[in-house]
C-alpha cells in the first residue's frame, strides 16, 4: 500500500532516493503516458502514439516501449533504460505533485510514497543536503515534476487542436517475426502525415502560433521508430 507524505526537510532530511527500474516498481508495460513537452525528445527513439480511453472517449499519448501488456523492450535485463531519453512518468518514481494552499496563492509541493522501497533512510543519493537546502537528486525530480504540470497544461488544447483538422489515424499492424510468428498488433492513433502537408495556409498558421504544428510532425515521424522496436524484439528472441 502506497504511503504519500508531503516532502519537507523537518520529517525528512535523512531520505535517499535510488533511482531504479523494474517490474517492481510497474516498469514492466507496453506503453507509458507521456506529455506534449516530452514530444520533441521522445521521437528520437520511440514511436508516439494516441490511446483512446474507451469510457471518456479521450486520446492520450503514449510512447510505445513493446507489443504486449507487460512488455518493456528498452528494459534490460540488468534493469537499465536502454534509451538516452526516458519518459517523465518514469523518471519521476515515487514522488507526484500537488497544491498547498498558502494565504492567497496556491503553490506547488511534492509528496513521496514512503513505502517505496528506492526511499530509504541515510542512503545516498540524498534528497536534501546537510544545510538543509534540496540536493541535486531533488532538484532534478522538482524540475521532471513541474515539466509534468506544464505539459499536463498543452494537453487538451493540443489534442482539440488534432481532431479539429482531423489528423488522427489508425495505427494497425502485422508483424512478422524472425522466429515465424506473427504479431496483430492495434496500436492506436498517429497523426496522419498526408493530411498534415495538405493543410490549408490557415490551418498551418493556426497550428504552428499555438505550438502545436511542429508537434503533430513529432507524432508523424516517430512511427519509423516503430521498425526499431521490431529489431530489439527479434534480437531479443535469438
């Protein structure tokens, strides 16, 4: 059972946070959700994709990491990210934002799920240093939480923005694997590249001064990623 506590360095100076990745801590997925700020580094090395929530009818953004459930391809089996990038929801572990009420203005603070075995007493690296001040492990989570608000922020104008100008396509697939088999794989919605570059001026410039233009060719040149997870599958079956 998760415990969240709100971080401070009164109860807490003594926390380290280990930075580990495994089943364990449900690393173990075919997809994660990630942000429209994370979209320009995250098409370097995954395919992006659109999942829609089959009770609200929202489409979110996912990176693909396999073709099943609990299928991770960029996990090693040393428990290493084998990409540079690695998606905030990852990155963040078990810390998650939220607003504290102070007089007048809400402001942002971080809580920590103490049972999570990678919090642990005077361990390294520490979350706060000896002065009391935020380390640079913390600093780091701050900054990959507040990323997270802001991108949280783009997301329904971006996707309104999609479906406006009818971007979105189906993305189905037949794999065939090195070993024979062959994978049916529905693995949800892309921004269709041909109606991206038919775009009427108006459109274009609509897109492009709310930011979300060069975001739509993000999503539509990551699907050649998709080829690349295919190759570190049927490595991986050898």
């Amino acid at each position: 059972m998760k415990n969240f506590q709100l971080l401070n360095v009164e109860q807490h100076k003594n926390l380290g946070y280990a930075e580990k990745y495994s089943s364990e801590y449900g690393h173990h997925v075919g997809a994660v959700m990630i942000l429209p700020n994370e979209f320009a580094k995250a098409q370097r090395e995954y395919p992006i994709l659109f999942r829609k929530d089959s009770e609200t009818g929202r489409f979110i953004p996912v990176v693909l990491l396999g073709f099943e459930e609990n299928e991770n391809l960029f996990l090693n089996e040393n428990s290493t990210w084998s990409t540079r990038y690695i998606p905030q929801a990852i990155k963040q572990g078990p810390f998650i934002i939220g607003l504290q009420q102070q007089e007048t203005e809400q402001r942002l603070v971080i809580y920590v799920d103490l049972n999570d075995s990678r919090i642990q007493d005077n361990t390294a690296p520490a979350l706060f240093n000896d002065d009391g001040t935020s380390s640079s492990t913390l600093t780091e989570i701050k900054n990959i939480l507040s990323a997270r608000h802001e991108g949280s922020e783009q997301l329904e104008p971006m996707m309104e923005a999609f479906l406006k100008f009818d971007l979105l396509e189906r993305v189905r697939l037949e794999i065939h694997l090195a070993n024979g088999a062959t994978i049916n794989f529905d693995a949800g919605y892309t921004v269709h590249i041909e109606k991206l570059m038919a775009l009427e001026n108006d459109a274009v410039i609509e897109l492009h001064k709310s930011g979300f233009l060069s975001l739509a060719y993000n999503v539509a040149d990551s699907v050649n990623n998709i080829q690349g997870l295919i190759d570190i599958k049927n490595a991986r079956m050898k």
